[in-house]
C-alpha cells in the first residue's frame, strides 16, 4: 500500500536499524526467573527454614525416624507449594500470549505490518477504528478522533484527540482513521512507566500468614528454651552423663518446632486453590489464599472492574410533543451506522432494545455533515414519503445556543448542568422547522455499573471489609456512581493527595487517617493508587486491590492481596 500523503514521511530501514541498536526494541523487559531458582528459594523461605533447623537438631541427636518424618513433612511443604505455583503461571502466560500486536507503519514510502515491538521512535502508524496504540505517539492530521484510554488513565468516557495530541500506548481508537508518529517505545513509553513503578512496589518478604506462623513456632521455640535449660539442669544435678543430657534436650528441642503445621497448611490451601480455580479464579500465590481472610480494606478500580467499562444511554429526556421514538429515530439518523463510535453504539443499542429504532428504515438520507470537532455536531437531511427532516445533534452547548436564536435556552441549559454535576456526558438533539430549530431532546450517557457491583460491595462490607472506589473519571461521575453502588459519600481529589506528599516530607498519623477515613478517590493516576495502598498498609491494614487496567498493575503489585478481573488487560 502506497503512502497517501506526500508531506508525511516514514523511516528507511536504515534509519530503524539504527534506532534499534540506540534504544532497542518496543518491549518491556520483565525479569522472570526460571523454575529451577524458583524452586531453590522456598528452601531458604522463614517458615522451611524453621523445619531445616528441626531436621538438623534430629540428625545431632540421631533421631533418624523423626529426620524421616520431617523431610516428608519438609517436602510436602515446598512440593505442594511450588508445584501449585508453576500450574498458576502457565495459566497466566497461557492468558499473556493470546495478545500478539502488530501495527502498520510507514516504511520505505510503504505500508508495511510489522510486529509491535519492532516499533522505533519516528516511525509513522496508521490506526483506524479498533485499532490498539502499540506505542506512545503523536497525532500527525487533522482528523476526528476519539480513543479510549480508559486502561491507562481510568477514564470512562472516550477522549476527543486532535492534532500534535499524544495517543498512550494500549489505548483502543473509537472513531477516526489517522496516521501517528511514534515518540516513546517500551520503557519510556506510558505503559512503561508504569511498568517501572511496578518494580518499585516491593511487597514484605514475609506476608501477615507467615508472620502468624513463624510467631507461633518462635513462641513454642522460646518457651522450650526455658524447658531446656531448667531440664538440663536437673538432669545433671541427678548425676546423668553429659551427653546423655544433651541427647535428651536435642530430643525436647526438635519436639517443640511445629514442623507438621506449614505442610497441613500447605496441604489445605492447596484444596482451597483448587476450588477457586473451579470458578476460574487463579491463584498464583499460595500465601494469597490465607491473607485474603485478614483484608480490612480494599481498594476497588471503577472503569471496567466496579463498571461495564461500555458507554450507555441512561433516562433521556424529550420536549414539546416530541416523542421518545422520535428523539431516537433523529438521533440514529445522525450516527454512523456502518461505523458506529461507542456513543453511536449505545444510541442503537438503547433503541433497538426499547424498540424505538423502527422508524428509521422508513427514511433516505439526503445530505450529512459529519461530526468534527470545530463544529462539534451532525448535521443531516432526510425523507420518508409523507415527510421531511432537517436535523442538528452535537454538543449541548453548541445546539442550544442555535436554538437560543429563536427561543430561551435556559431550562434546556439547567437540565443540561444538572446531568453534568452527576458525571453524565450529553447529547442534545433538535429539529429544524420553519426556520428555527425545535429541541427534540437529551440523551445523557455514562458508564454504568455492573449488575452485580452494588450486591457484591453490600456482601463485602457486611464481612467488615472497607471498601474504597479509585477512579481516574472526575469527581462528579465518581460521586455519582458511589452514591449508586453504596460506596460512601466521602470523596478526595487526586490534588490533595498531591498536596500531602509534596508538602510533608512522610505522610503523617492525620494524613493516614484523613485517607483511612475516605471513601472515593477521584481523578487519580497510577502513582495515586500506589500512594493510597501504600499508606493504608502503613497505618496497620491489610490490603487488597483489584483492577482491570494497566494504571491499576503498580496498585495491585504493592497490595497485600491483588486481584485481576475477568477481562483485565495483560499487565493487570
């Protein structure tokens, strides 16, 4: 396929030859280690560590069929753990190699496919509608635009783009078709960064199960001590040998070590693994299983994990004599139906579903003006046999000023500001008649929740758990959709979270319990997420987080407990 614009320019393969070598390739590097370390590293874990010293004691004291048991009990242990852990992240790379991007790019005056991660910076992509950004890039035309880059900024609603904007890599194109130049790869790239931040969420290597278990083996260890030590005493002083007496306390001392509880903890989890995994639910941490039972916060995403993630039409409001079928008929007649936007998607299915789409067949088009964004409406033209339409949807704003030339636009703007202050994005339809332009209606759209989402936090709290919505949508819609789900009324901007840490050198006792205490946070990017888990965890509560989107994986890494939802992108 020949270039179609002179004046925009790829790379020669030289020139991506070159910047290969200079900044390598459009990937992140994960450091993954392989089985044979993986399966080393549990020995030298606190809690076999606590048997190993059980198993030495019994050879000193030449115990050899307590040695036996203990190295069936020690293998049980490490075994059961390791293998239940390797079935885990196969299923997890299984999921990971599913996605295999590819882009096209302007190469040698050609339009070529290549694979994503053979992206260089400069290079030149054409994406259209469905399309994922393989990479970071800059708008290079004028064109109607709109991405959904919900999965790295939290955002429910698609993003006008214009030219010289930056589309994030993993961002998926609604509307438009364009070419882009690309100006971050891999690591420097937005997913990148939050690949980074991800590294630097290092968790305890000891989780609260372990310390439970471990405290009671040192407790037990430390009371037989003083067992040893009076023991050893008495038997000396009753005359009995000295090796006698050490045999004996070596015995009393490898009694006291609780070397079969780690392997029946074991054993349990592992029936408890295999249950979950019934109801697809992949464990990939044995510990998870047991620090899931002390959570007392949780720390929940919207976009796409406490909603749908898919723009709906909700409640729309008509004027005059206008009817809900006619609202809709003018609203499908101005959408692009053989490529429909998310917007343009949720009108048909809103109207096919209330059956208020049959009209439409009845009329030709005659003339249409698109949406753009300087116009920021449709305009179109049609006919039936018994009737002609002229009409205007777009922008409230923009129609009802042009209604406001033949009438008062100020209910119209007030029922406007109303769905605005709940977070609703509108679109405002209308009619011309008789040289003026009639207000058909209002079609709000957000977001919704999922259908479960409000059941599933009632069942959450009522188990003691505090649940805190995190959203990257702004206050308004993040109000709106906890007053819905039952997720409390206290809400904080990701500003003041700006505030605390900018201004203080650590997060102080108030902040803690300022962020304790709050219910929604609105408008924050991934750093906030990994701020408000880190905190929490700081003020003594076990945490878990759960999301879908790449701006949750820094979030998910650092808590306790991190739960992907169904549909999470791979870096969640």
């Amino acid at each position: 396929m020949q270039a179609h614009s002179k004046e925009i320019k790829g790379l020669s393969s030289s020139e991506v030859e070159t910047m290969h070598e200079k900044h390598g390739r459009n990937e992140i590097e994960t450091k993954a280690q392989s089985s044979l370390v993986r399966f080393l590293k549990k020995f030298i874990e606190p809690i076999p560590l606590m048997i190993e010293v059980a198993l030495v004691l019994s050879v000193i004291a030449g115990k050899w069929e307590d040695f036996v048991i203990i190295s069936i009990l020690l293998a049980v242990n490490i075994f059961v753990d390791f293998f239940q852990e390797e079935k885990a992240n196969k299923a997890l790379q299984a999921l990971k190699s599913t996605l295999s991007p590819t882009a096209v790019v302007l190469r040698d005056g050609v339009f070529r496919t290549v694979d994503a991660s053979d992206l260089v910076v400069g290079d030149v992509v054409k994406l259209v509608i469905g399309d994922v950004a393989p990479a970071d890039m800059m708008l290079l035309e004028d064109a109607y635009v709109y991405v959904d880059q919900s999965a790295i900024t939290g955002e429910s609603l698609p993003v006008e783009k214009k030219k010289d904007d930056t589309v994030y890599a993993s961002s998926i194109i609604q509307k438009g078709k364009f070419l882009a130049r690309v100006t971050q790869i891999g690591k420097d790239s937005s997913i990148g960064k939050d690949a980074e931040l991800v590294a630097q969420a290092e968790r305890e290597e000891e989780s609260h199960f372990q310390k439970a278990v471990l405290g009671i083996g040192k407790f037990l260890m430390a009371l037989s001590s003083v067992l040893i030590v009076i023991v050893f005493i008495a038997l000396m002083s009753r005359g009995d040998s000295l090796a006698e007496s050490v045999r004996f306390v070596l015995v009393l001392a490898v009694a006291s070590i609780p070397v079969a509880l780690p392997a029946v903890l074991s054993v349990t989890m592992a029936i408890g693994a295999a249950a979950l995994a019934k109801r697809n639910a992949i464990v990939s941490n044995f510990k998870s299983i047991e620090e899931l039972a002390g959570v007392d916060q949780l720390c929940v995403d919207k976009t796409g994990t406490l909603t749908k993630n898919k723009i709906a039409v909700s409640e729309p409001k008509v004027y005059g004599d206008f009817k809900m079928a006619d609202l809709f008929t003018y609203a499908l007649l101005a959408s692009d139906n053989e490529n429909r936007s998310t917007i343009e998607e949720a009108i048909y299915v809103y109207a096919k579903k209330n059956n208020l789409a049959g009209q439409v067949d009845e009329y030709k088009i005659d003339e249409m003006a698109p949406f753009d964004p300087v116009r920021k409406m449709t305009e179109v033209t049609a006919h039936t046999d018994t009737d002609a339409v002229s009409i205007v949807m777009g922008a409230p704003q923009v129609v009802i000023k042009q209604i406001g030339e033949t009438s008062s636009p100020d209910s119209f703007s007030h029922d406007v500001e109303e769905l605005a202050q709940n977070g609703f994005r509108t679109l405002f339809v209308a009619r011309k008649s008789g040289g003026a332009l009639l207000p058909v209606g209002i079609i709000p759209l957000l977001d919704p929740p999922r259908d479960d989402s409000k059941s599933t936090i009632f069942e959450i709290k009522k188990r003691g758990v505090d649940v805190k919505m995190l959203t990257g949508d702004n206050t308004a819609i993040a109000r709106f959709i906890a007053n819905i789900l039952g997720v409390g009324t206290s809400i904080m901007k990701s500003s003041a979270l700006h505030v605390m840490r900018k201004t203080k050198a650590g997060v102080d006792k108030d902040d803690m319990e300022t962020i304790a205490k709050t219910n929604v946070f609105a408008e924050v990017i991934p750093e906030d997420k990994y701020h408000i888990v880190d905190v929490l965890q700081k003020h003594g509560h076990i945490v878990a987080m759960t999301g879908d989107g790449v701006n949750d994986a820094p979030a998910l890494k650092k808590a306790d407990i991190g739960i992907a939802v169904s549909g999470a992108s791979p870096a969640a």
